[in-house]
C-alpha cells in the first residue's frame, strides 16, 4: 500500500509527539507522583522538580481531614547542609510547605512527613531534588519549543521520504537544518542563559545532555545535507540521521544539566 504525503506527516507527527511525551514524563524535572495512606485518608501528592518563580517554591498536599499535620525537611545540593525542618501550614483543605528561593540552577532536596496514622508516614522512600531557574519570556520559550518540534517532525517525515524513496528529501532535509540550527543553537543558548545563567553548558564546556544532544543531532543532520546536495539518492544518510535525532531526543531532557555551585557561595544566613 503507498501511503500518501498527509499519512506520512500524520504518521511523522504521531511518533513526534510519542517520544515527546516520553522525554518529559522520564526527565529529571517532571514531578513526583504518588499517594500514600495516612489512617482511614488517601493522599494523592504532586511534588514539583523544577521552579521559576522568584518566590519560594511551595508543595501543597490535599488532606481535608484536620487531624493529619505535617513537616518538611529542606537542604540545599548538592551540600553537607544541615536540614532544616518547618511545619506544614492548614490553609483549608491543604497542607502547605515552602522551599527556600535558590539562585538559577540552585538545587533543594527536600522530604515531607505527615502525621496522623500509625508506621512511617515519610511521602518518599527519598528525598526529591527541586531545581530552581529564571523565568524566560514567552517571545523567547514559544518559538524555540515549537522550531525543535518542527525540527523532530521535518526530521522524521525526511527520514520517511528517503526510505520510501520519494521526491521531496533534499527540501525536507533543508528545513530540519534550519529549524534545528534556530530553535537549537541559537534560541537554545538564550534560553540557556535566562534560566541558568550561562549560554552553553555541554560539551566541551560542561556535561549539560540537553546542549550536548543538539550539537550531535545538527552535525548528522549537516553531513546528510551536504551528501544529498552532492549526491540526489544519499537518501540512507537521511535515514540514519533521523534515527540518530529521533534517538538523541529520546534523551530525558534536563539530563546532568546545569547545577550550583554552592562551594563558592556563603552558608544560608550568612
């Protein structure tokens, strides 16, 4: 059966958005789910990983009974900090904690008790990891997620093109370049600087995955244009580059990414 172009780009479109989600729900910022018994109360808890406000960073916990109180443990990481240890404040229905603000990049561990039931009532077997970053502008963060989206989709549709053998791989390998090129190394490192406070942060420089995976996906995807231009049917180097890109970002996305370094800052307080 000879799928037409619409089926191609639906079916391009489909595993985008697969390894998409994939990348996401497996990456070191998306948070913490779970539930736990406390008595005769199910808690259902979302615990964040990431934050960009420059306010503290607040978990909220679902618990309408009264009777089930709690505390939160917070340190700074990676340090040999002390943890600190607050109440969980009842706003209604809610019990509330907060995460001291941190610099871009500044990391806090933190681990939730609750009272009110028998055995340990600690949320996690460890304590989660919270990154905090500067906020970035709309006019900067929309147009790069959708140019590496679009990089992904023109990627995987060439990739297609040039197994099926059909006309248009030379022009769909031209727009993954320039998408990826754009929304990667040169949007990528504003959005780099805005919410860690350094433009490049992988290879050679650091061992930012995120940065790192770019740099490999563009050099394939650059050799397999240069070979179509010189050579119409290289159509296998566009296959292999779409595998490498489709496989690169299947990388969870924040991975080893940028951290403090709080050797060089003061104790909190100080």
């Amino acid at each position: 059966m000879k799928l037409r172009s619409g089926e191609l780009w639906a079916l391009s479109f489909t595993l985008v958005a697969i390894v998409a989600i994939y990348q996401t729900v497996t990456g070191p910022t998306y948070p913490v789910r779970g539930k736990i018994k406390i008595g005769d109360n199910e808690i259902r808890f979302s615990l964040p990983r990431s934050h960009s406000s420059a306010e503290d960073a607040e978990v909220r916990l679902r618990a309408p009974d009264a009777r089930i109180s709690g505390i939160i443990e917070t340190r700074r990481f990676p340090t040999n900090d002390p943890w600190e240890r607050h109440d969980l404040e009842r706003q209604g229905e809610d019990l509330v904690g907060h995460i001291p603000h941190q610099p871009p990049a500044g990391k806090v561990m933190y681990r939730i008790y609750l009272y009110g039931g028998r055995g340990p009532n600690w949320l996690t077997p460890e304590p989660v990891t919270l990154r905090f970053k500067g906020d970035i502008p709309a006019p900067i963060i929309v147009p790069h997620v959708v140019l590496m989206f679009l990089a992904m989709l023109f990627s995987t549709r060439a990739g297609l093109e040039a197994l099926l053998k059909r006309p248009h791989v030379l022009r769909l390998s031209r727009w993954t370049v320039i998408s990826l090129a754009i929304g990667g190394l040169v949007l990528g490192p504003v959005v780099q600087k805005l919410a860690f406070g350094a433009y490049w942060t992988g290879w050679p420089l650091g061992r930012d995955v995120t940065d790192s995976k770019t740099i490999v996906a563009l050099i394939f995807w650059a050799l397999a244009l240069w070979r179509l231009r010189k050579q119409r049917n290289a159509n296998g180097w566009a296959v292999a580059a779409s595998v490498v890109l489709l496989l690169v970002y299947m990388i969870p996305h924040s991975l080893l990414g940028s951290e403090l370094d709080y050797t060089r800052m003061p104790p909190p307080g100080m």
